[in-house]
C-alpha cells in the first residue's frame, strides 16, 4: 500500500510499507509521526499503520545460517562488504563468489556487536581499498549499514552499491549515493549482472584491463594481407626509388624514309 508522510508540515511520498518500517528503525522517521494511507479518514501515527513492528532486531543472524569464510585481514587489497543481516542468505551467495573468484572480502560475519565493535568496524572501513553495499529496504534502515556508507563516503572510498531489489533510499543516502556508482542487479539477468559487478570491481580495485587493438587494425596483419601496403615514410621512399630502377623503358620506334615502321 502507498503511505504518505507529513514532514515539516509538508506531505511527501508516496512510500512503501517496507520503507516506512525500515526508516524508523534507522532513526530517519519516528513512530509518533503522522502518516496517512488510503482508507484512513484522517492522520494516524505511523505506528498505528497496520502490520507495523517497532522491535528492533534486524542485526541478528538466523542461528544456522554461518558465515561461508572467513573475513580477510591482511595488507592486501580487500573490498569491505556491507549489508543488513536480514539479507544474510543473498549476500552470503554473492560474497562467496567474489571469494572463489580470488577477492579478499572483509565481512562482520554476523559477531554480535560489542563495544570495541563499532570502532573494529571503522577501521576496517577506512583501511579497505573498495566499498561494496548491498541496498535493500533492510540495509537503508540498518543504522550500522548508515553509518559504514557515510563512513567510506566521509574517507573517499571507491564506492558500488548493488540494489538486491527496488528500495527507496532514505533523503540523508539519496543525497550522498544518489550520483555513485550502482547496478540494479534486480534488473539485470544473471550474465549481464555479472560482467557489470566484476568490471566495476576491476575499476575500482584500479585493476582495468588493458584494451587490446583489434587484430583487423594491425599493422603487421594488414601489411600480410595488402602487398601495396608501405608502414613508414622511409620505406615509401626506399620502394618509390627502387620502382623507377626497376622501370623498362622502351626507346619509340624509328620511321623509315616511306614513312612506314622499321
């Protein structure tokens, strides 16, 4: 159902439910703020929208899904992966590709937090050489996933996100992400999604590939295939000169007195 907000005296949206559940537990919205669905005669509250659940338990991992691999601690280059744990199972499936592939991926792994946690976390941000958040209405309304992305924005890291399905982000992330690189991945079938993920990492691990000439550009191929063909100036020279000592030339013929040829 669409929901429509009323901020600052203003109304905004419309808005999904997944969205308005998500921001109040990520502190953007309030519960006691009016909101207003069809079927209402008037403002409610938005925690009197049906199905609303104001527990806040979104970072806790299903007890037997587990971590696929160990996260990377090392001086090499390692791409820290951001995600809302609801999103476990999905995002548990892509890293682990990444990680066959031969990326060093650095996740929380599903570790409670703690209070030496957040500042763990910090520093595994700023040390990271790329940036990678998986957007989901359960991500943008994870306040821990907030702060990684404004973290690595604040610190200028190379930055993707890749939308696991259609969210609304929240105005604090449409300002700061909405001109970044991204890839819908919901979208995008399965080969498209994939070529689009691993260039991006490429690019942004500063690994590019080197563009390769066409084979049909080359000048040694072509020279093979077009005898005429002369690769310098010099050589155009060299040719131009043994062409005219190669020249036959062939004296005209002389007229006899009766006019005729000899």
């Amino acid at each position: 159902m669409d929901i429509f907000l009323l901020m600052k005296g203003s109304q905004v949206g419309p808005y999904q439910f997944t969205d308005i559940q998500g921001w109040v537990k990520a502190g953007y919205i309030k519960e006691d703020d009016p909101a207003w669905f069809e079927g209402c005669d008037d403002w409610v509250k938005v925690k009197e929208i049906p199905g609303f659940d104001s527990s806040h338990d979104d970072h806790n991992l299903s007890s037997d899904l587990l971590p696929p691999f160990e996260a990377y601690f090392g001086s090499e280059p390692y791409i820290f992966i951001s995600y809302a744990h609801k999103d476990s199972e999905f995002v548990f499936n892509e890293i682990s590709a990444l990680h066959d592939a031969g990326y060093h991926i650095w996740y929380d792994e599903g570790i409670e937090a703690s209070n030496e946690w957040p500042e763990e976390i910090a520093n595994t941000v700023i040390g990271c050489t790329a940036f990678l958040v998986f957007v989901s209405p359960r991500s943008t309304a994870s306040v821990n996933c907030r702060n990684e992305i404004n973290l690595a924005l604040n610190e200028d890291k190379p930055f993707l996100a890749v939308h696991i399905e259609e969210s609304a982000l929240p105005p604090g992330l449409r300002l700061r992400m909405g001109d970044l690189q991204s890839i819908l991945k919901y979208k995008l079938p399965q080969d498209r999604y994939d070529k689009k993920l691993y260039d991006a990492l490429e690019n942004l691990l500063g690994r590019k590939k080197k563009k390769v000439r066409p084979e049909s550009a080359s000048p040694t191929k072509f020279a093979q295939t077009n005898p005429d063909y002369v690769s310098s100036p010099k050589s155009r020279k060299k040719k131009k000169i043994v062409s005219q000592q190669s020249k036959v030339v062939i004296a005209p013929a002389k007229k006899n007195c009766r006019g005729r040829l000899a």
